[in-house]
C-alpha cells in the first residue's frame, strides 16, 4: 500500500521557496501565508492532520511536488507536538488549556530551515535563494505551525459527550476531555521517514 500524497501538489499558483510550496490556508493567526479561496475546503493543514496516523507508519515516501515537502513537514511537527505532551514518569500529559500553550511556544520556538545544520531533510529540500527567502520561509512556516497546533489541540481534546440519568448518551457535548486522546498519542514513538524535526 503507497502513502499518500498531497492533493496540492498540482497547485502551480502558490509561491515555492526552495522546493517547498507556500499554499494557502485558512487561518486567523497573523503572517504571510495566502489565505485560501474557499474556507469551507480542507487545506493543507488539515489535509496533513488527516493523513498524519497512515503516513506515519511509512518509513519511505516518493515525493511527488512541492506540496509533498510542507506536508512531509506538517507530519514531522505534529509528531514533535505529541512527544511534548506525552507523559513522563511523575508528570501526567496536561490538559486542554496547558496542552495549548505548550503547543504555541513549540509553535514559535527557534527552528532550522532547510540548509541549516540542523534541518533532518536537507538532502530532499532545497534551501532559500537568498536572505528575503528565508525570513519569508520562516514567518510562513511559523505561522502555519501555530494554525496546526491550535487544530492538534481541538482535535486532541474532544468534547466529551453529556450523559443522561440512564447513563446513555444524550447527543450534546459536554466539556473537553482533560487528557488527550489515546488514538493519537498511541502514534507519539512512530516516526515518519524514520526522521524528527527535533535534534
């Protein structure tokens, strides 16, 4: 079975710096990002939450177009975003607000570009022409990181469905869970490619 690649890699009109595509997105959080034509279809942030648990457990990925790159990195951070809210001995995963801070300063941390030293995918990505680029680079990629761990969150913690008296459920939605969800964190050891964006 094949992995699966992004449906915007035939996106001819978005900017590409180095050999990664800058496509829209739909977002309130500021930057440079285009915002996408119809916000009612997935982007590609959502496109790579979903494809995030099957990718995964691929150790080999042809990459098919520019679009491919920003997913394969999209995928390479929301493994980053569960390894920091994995619990340790003494110290339990946090909770819905916590697990959303957490998630905003990874968001905005320091991180390589391609061509730094410590960028993992330097033999698949082209690095920025010039210094313009790579600003450019960087304020595209951190916003989109932001966006993505907002939506990791929301989908980490769901709301919890409110019981009747009968114990069954009564179809409305309670408060958010206060733990993340098992089906997600059950994939924080799995890495993509076999690679981290984390040293």
């Amino acid at each position: 079975m094949p992995a699966y690649h992004s449906i915007f890699n035939h996106d001819t009109s978005s900017r590409q710096v180095g050999n990664m595509a800058l496509l829209p997105i739909n977002t309130k959080v500021r930057g440079p990002a285009p915002l996408a034509a119809d916000p009612s279809q997935p982007d590609i942030i959502e496109e790579s939450l979903d494809l995030f648990r099957a990718n995964c457990l691929f150790r080999n990925f042809e990459i098919k177009g520019p679009a491919d790159r920003l997913m394969i990195y999209l995928i390479l951070f929301i493994s980053e975003c569960l390894t920091k809210l994995s619990p340790t001995p003494g110290k339990p995963s946090p909770g819905y607000q916590e697990a959303l801070k957490l998630l905003q300063t990874q968001a905005v941390d320091t991180f390589a570009l391609p061509g730094d030293a410590g960028f993992p995918l330097n033999s698949l990505y082209h690095p920025p022409a010039n210094r313009m680029d790579a600003d450019a680079l960087r304020s595209y990629l951190t916003q989109t990181r932001t966006e993505l761990a907002i939506r990791l969150v929301d989908r980490l913690y769901p709301f919890e469905q409110e019981l009747g008296s009968d114990g069954q459920p009564t179809g409305q939605s309670g408060a958010r869970s206060n733990k993340p969800s098992k089906w997600w964190m059950s994939f924080q050891k799995r890495r993509f490619m076999g690679r981290s964006l984390g040293a």
